[in-house]
C-alpha cells in the first residue's frame, strides 16, 4: 500500500544511498522521495532502473552548503564491512579514534585526515599479520598492503561523514529538522556519541538496536539506528510483529498491555517466499549413503547474507520410488515435484543436456521448470534405453540407434534440468513418472518455515540460526547443513523489497547490493519515527 501523505517542502538526501533500500522503503511507505548519493556503478543502475534519484560521487568529497536550504532529512547507512562480525574487524578496533573524530567534527574541526593517518597502522598491523599466513606464493607486496590499508582506513573513517555534513548543513543555517541513521550493532558506540552531540544541540534523539523481524521484514536482521529530530520528541518505532515462539515476547516489544493492539507473528522466510509448507529438506542431500537430518519449512528465514548453499527437497513426502528410495529434488535447480497424469510408459521428461539430468516418467513430478537463461535448457530428449550410458538425442538431433523385439520398451523421452541436482549432473524425469513442480524455489529448511530468514549477506546463501565462533580459525557462518541456497530475487524478499525490484550489475554485484542493503520495511519504520509522517494503516 502506497502512502499519500506528501512530505513537508524540503529534500531528504540518502548517503551511501546504495541500490535503493531507503529509498524505496520511504516512497512506498511514507511517500518520500529522495536523492541519493552513492559511489558503486552497479548500486547507481539499480537505483535508476528502480526509478530513484541518484548522484554517483564519494559522499566523502560531495559538498553540503549549497544544498543547506533545500534539505529538511538526512539518512544515512555508512559501509559496514570493516565493523561487522563478518568483516575484518578494523572499525571495531578504532571505535575510540571514531568517537574522537565525530565529535570534533560536530565542533567544525575537519578532523578526517589526521583519523585516518591515525587508523592506517592499525589497518597495516592486521593486514600484515593476515598476509603472513597465506602460502608464499599467494602473499600480497609491502606496497600492496600499505594501498590495501589505506582503503581500509578511508572506508572506517566513512562512519564520521554524517557528522560532518549535519555540521555543516546547521552552520550554514539549513532547515534540516531529522537525522536517520543504521548500521551494524558494533556501531552504536558511535551512534551514542552522535546522540550525544545532537542533544547537545538541542535535538531529541533515541538509539538503539532494532530487529527487522519486529516490523514486518522477513529476516532476523538486526541493527543499530540512531533516530533525531529538531522539532519533535523522538521515540524507536513500535513494534508490528512479534515472536511467537520467545516466552515474553510481547513484553520485550512493549505490546503486553491490556491495551496493547494484537501483533500478528513474525512472518516466516517461507511465507514471504510462496514456499509450500509441510516439505522437507534432508541436510545430507542425495548421497548414497543414509544420515542427516529432515527439516520442515515452516519458519521465517534468517538474516540474509552474500553465501548460501544447497539443501535437498524431498519433493513427494511419505512417497517413495519403486526402488524404495524417496524422491528427491535438488532446490538449487529443481522446483517441488509437480503431480502430473499419466501419458504413456515409454515417454519420460528430461530437465536437461548434462549426462545426468534428472528424469520424470508421466506419473512423477517433472523436474523444476527454469527460466530466464535457464530456459532453453529444458527439453524433450530420446533416451535409447534404461542404462546409465544410455544414448540420449535432442529433439533437434538425430535418434540414437533405436532398438525393436524385446528391447523396444527401453526407448523413451525425458526432461532434462536445466541445472546440476546435487553435484550430479542434470536431473531426468521420464513421463511415467511425476514432473518435479514448476515452481521458484525448493531449498526448504525447516526454520524457514517457522521463522525469518537471519540475516542476508552479500552471498546467496543464507545461514540458519544459532551461535557460532567467528574467531579467526573459527566455523563459517554458512558450515551448517541447514545452509539454504537462494537466487538473487529471493534473498531481496526476505529484505523486504519487491520481488521484481530491478537489480543490476553482475551476479555478484546484485547479492553484494541485497545483503548490504537496508530492508525498506525497517527503513520506512524509522524514517517514520523521525519525520513525523505516519506508516499507513
């Protein structure tokens, strides 16, 4: 539901404005537009492909004092990499020589050179000590590693930009009247010192960290937000969803009053993503031998994040094949089994041209239904018989040898997948059994069905939930079986942003402008508590 509130005259400009997270949040939510600032190629084409206003410049150079009098709102998500868990670790280091550099600039000293030279050995020290652990023949020069240091001190020092242009934009007697800001949770250290600063000046300021899940946002993520405003007394955004599961919940939102509205639960990765409930996913996948564990899908998925990984769908629950073994359909290329009639023995659908490209007879599923580049690469093929090296022709092909008398019944046709099941090759289904469902996405854990999605990384993977040592030498976020595998459209949706939301730029680029992005839901949220201007009923 769009919002038509207008907001009041004045401009609210997006720093680090990234491919549109704020943006579409604000527009779609509140009703503003604004115009964002932001460096990356790729997070530019996005914006404007999403029809978002867009100057590509280094936030850090842009200058303020000309656009004093035209803005009234100020957001900004400062690069987290060098702060977050799973980052190298360097903001959280320097937080003291941030916090120092923040206030000064609130003061008008243009401190940012003199920081950054202040960062750069702590930078070197770790990049070095990182460096001497890689093989000989992979280690980076001194000179390599004092330009990667650099970088790494420059992009720390990003935190202190908001302070610098609220500083300004007030000195030049500008009519900004609220400041939205978010990150990591290891940054709100430095939010506290922004809030500090602010009160000083006789703003109302709140900070905080905020879980996306609360408001809506299919996904755990979690973050610090500062919240300011000039004219008003500001408060953190009331809660629109709760924990179902999590004694207390509702108390820990502040919806346990008497009086307190009815808060509808979390919604699940699963039900933002259209995957079908009660289907299971075997963390072992389609090996030889037994193990592993069977999740249902009925949960919200965790925060998204830039990895993911394979699970296998048992794609007709309590069904099995004649050999005993149940179905199973790889997420990563298959949809859910699709239950189709029976259209004769010998005609089988192949999901692909791979040497094992999965096969469904007419009384199985057929095997996912790809599109888009994949699309082509689904197609009836003639399979010469039922041996593994069988001959096997493409309808544009000539028939391998076909065969009469008592081996006749062997030929048949096949669907091919379009994509590797498992590691193995393309899936096959033959037409007497069912086609795999045509459908997005089968990669089913169980705590996708029964809870958001944790949070999501520039990665198409997204990690279940737990605990896990992030200590250098430590498990990988993404070690778990319960690892879920995602497109790129489906880790936008558990961000909140539209399923057609128009990313560009490579396939890394696109999972790297999704996981460092804003969910708009949460954006508008906070945007709202700032400005004044009401989310929608």
């Amino acid at each position: 539901m769009n919002h038509t509130t207008a907001e009041p005259t004045g401009v609210t400009i997006d720093l680090f404005a990234g491919p549109g997270g704020w943006s579409e949040g604000i527009r779609r939510h509140l009703g503003i537009t604004d115009i964002g600032i932001e460096w990356d190629r790729s997070a530019c084409l996005t914006r404007h492909a999403a029809g978002h206003l867009t100057i590509q410049a280094d936030v850090a150079t842009y200058p303020t004092r000309h656009m004093a009098h035209l803005l009234r709102g100020l957001i900004a998500s400062p690069p987290c990499t060098l702060f977050s868990s799973a980052g190298k670790g360097t903001g959280r280091r320097v937080i003291d020589l941030l916090a120092d550099g923040i206030r000064r600039l609130f003061r008008g000293d243009d401190c940012r050179g003199e920081v950054i030279a202040a960062i750069h050995p702590v930078a070197l020290a770790e990049l070095r000590e990182a460096n001497a652990k890689k093989a000989p023949e992979k280690q980076r020069t001194d000179t390599q590693l004092e330009a990667a240091a650099g970088t790494d001190a420059a992009c720390a020092a990003l935190v202190m930009e908001p302070a610098r242009w609220i500083a300004e934009l007030l000195a030049a007697d500008g009519i900004l009247e609220w400041v939205a800001l978010e990150q990591v949770p290891a940054v709100q250290p430095l939010w506290d010192v922004y809030a500090e600063e602010l009160r000083r000046l006789g703003w109302s300021a709140w900070t905080g960290k905020l879980n996306s899940a609360d408001y809506g946002v299919p996904q755990t993520r979690t973050r610090a937000i500062l919240i300011a405003s000039r004219t008003r007394t500001v408060q953190p955004p009331a809660a629109t969803h709760y924990d179902p599961r999590r004694e207390n919940a509702l108390a820990d939102i502040g919806q346990d009053s008497l009086f307190a509205p009815e808060l509808p639960r979390w919604v699940s990765m699963a039900q933002a993503l259209g995957w079908a409930a009660e289907q299971t996913v075997n963390t072992r996948g389609d090996r030889k031998t037994s193990g592993g564990n069977e999740f249902s899908a009925d949960r919200p998925s965790w925060a998204l994040t830039e990895k993911t990984r394979s699970w296998i769908l048992h794609t007709n629950r309590g069904h099995f094949r004649a050999d005993g073994e149940r179905q199973l359909v790889n997420p990563e290329s298959q949809p859910a089994p699709t239950v189709t009639t029976k259209t004769g023995e010998q005609w089988t659908l192949r999901n692909g041209n791979q040497p094992r490209a999965a096969v469904r007879e007419a009384d199985e599923p057929a095997p996912t239904m790809t599109f888009g580049n994949n699309a082509a690469r689904v197609e009836w093929v003639l399979r010469n018989n039922t041996n593994a090296n069988a001959c096997v022709r493409a309808m544009d092909e000539p028939a391998g040898t076909l065969f009469f008398g008592h081996r006749g019944n062997d030929v048949s046709w096949v669907l091919r997948s379009g994509q590797s099941v498992a590691g193995e090759g393309r899936a096959e289904r033959s037409q007497d059994e069912p086609a795999v469902t045509i459908t997005g996405r089968a990669d089913l854990c169980a705590w996708t069905q029964e809870r958001p999605a944790t949070t999501v990384c520039a990665t198409n993977r997204i990690a279940p939930p737990g605990h896990r040592d992030r200590d250098p030498g430590g498990e990988s976020q993404f070690a778990s079986p319960e690892t879920v595998r995602i497109t790129v459209q489906e880790a936008a949706v558990p961000q909140s942003f539209p399923g057609d939301y128009p990313w560009q730029g490579t396939r890394t680029k696109q999972f790297e402008q999704v996981g460092n992005a804003v969910p708009p839901l949460l954006a508008a949220h906070v945007a709202s508590a700032a400005s004044g201007i009401p989310m929608p009923a």
